[in-house]
C-alpha cells in the first residue's frame, strides 16, 4: 500500500514571491495574446508556445485553418505560404515584433524561456497549472512515509512536553538551552539528569 504524503509546512512567503515574479512574464505573454486576438484569431490554451516557436507558421496556420497549399506537385512550407495569402492589418507587425524578441537575449531569458509556465484561458494567459503545484510543491515540506510520520508525532509530544515545562517555575527551555542539565546518555538510551530538579523552585 503506497503512503499518502502529509503536508506539514507550506512556505507561504517564498510561494507568493514566485507568484509575483512571474506576474510581469504573465503581463508580457498577455500582451501578444491581445495583438492575435486583434487580428481575429482564435487562440488555444497551448497556443503561447507555437507562437514563440515560429511566429510566421503559427500565424500561417491560424489563417489557413490547418489547411495546405500545393502548387502542382509541390507542397507549400507554411512559410511559403505566408508571403501568398491575405493577411489581416497588423499580421506583419507582430510577427517582426515576435521574431525582435526571439533575438534579444534579455527577452529571451526574462520572457520567452518560461512561455511553457503559461496558458491560456479563453484569452487570458494563466500560470499554468501544473506549474503551479511545482512552486507548492517546492516551497513545501511532507512526510514521505510511516517512519517520518512516527518520528513528527514524538517529535509534537516532546514540544507539547517542553511548552508544559517551560509554565512552571524555574528554568526554561530554549534553543540555547544545553540538554546536558536535563537529560544524560546511560546505556539504555536518555535519562533524567538528577541535577536538574535544581532548576526550579
């Protein structure tokens, strides 16, 4: 029988800071959904990757429906057929826009690198969310199985046992605190150090 992971802590910090770094990638891909939609073009949720592969037979694509070319026996490259067919105001534009930041290394490495942390949703680009459980995932700390899961509840017992301590009068526990002065090695394991009882009132 396979263990069923438990979720112990979530960073919730370190989540939010992924989130927000990727909100300016998520601006810069929305804005090129914006300019496709613009030219009457219908977008599909994995269609942010084909456009940052090959702009020009994406938007080819797009326009002839899947549809091919031939001329004789010849089959027409989607690029080829580009420069043939009529293409909507504003086509060439994005394409060379496209093609510009596919050059540019810092578009490169900042933008177009992550276009696969992305979708879209009825034109709305979204984190995509297998991408999302990664960084849940990442910033998250589980128990893999029945021995960890024995040791985190011993563990819980001996915080509960350490807060209790820590009300009565006399010495309190800490993360300074030398254990030596409450518990020593025998040959059976820990002990109580006898001496400790001096440490509280």
């Amino acid at each position: 029988m396979n263990f069923e992971k438990i979720l112990i802590e979530k960073n919730e910090g370190a989540i939010n800071g992924e989130l927000h770094q990727l909100q300016a990638k998520k601006e810069y891909f929305q804005n090129y959904v914006n300019k496709v939609v613009a030219l009457g073009i219908s977008l599909e949720e994995n269609d942010l990757a084909l456009m940052f592969e090959n702009p020009k037979a994406y938007i080819t694509e797009k326009l002839t429906a899947g549809e091919n070319m031939q001329v004789g026996n010849l089959k027409l490259n989607k690029e080829k057929l580009f420069d043939l067919i009529e293409k909507p105001a504003g086509t060439t534009e994005l394409i060379e826009s496209v093609e510009k930041d596919l050059q540019d290394k810092g578009a490169r490495e900042f933008n177009i690198w992550h276009v696969e942390c992305f979708k879209i949703i009825k034109n709305l680009v979204v984190v995509n969310p297998e991408h999302l459980d990664h960084i849940n995932t990442r910033f998250s700390l589980f128990i893999e199985n029945e021995n960890q899961k024995q040791a985190f509840e011993k563990l819980q017992g001996i915080t509960k046992l350490i807060n209790e301590i820590n009300k009565l009068d006399g010495k309190k526990v800490s993360s300074d605190t030398d254990l030596d002065d409450l518990i020593k090695k025998s040959d059976n394991g820990f002990v109580v150090n006898a001496k400790a009882i001096q440490f509280f009132k």
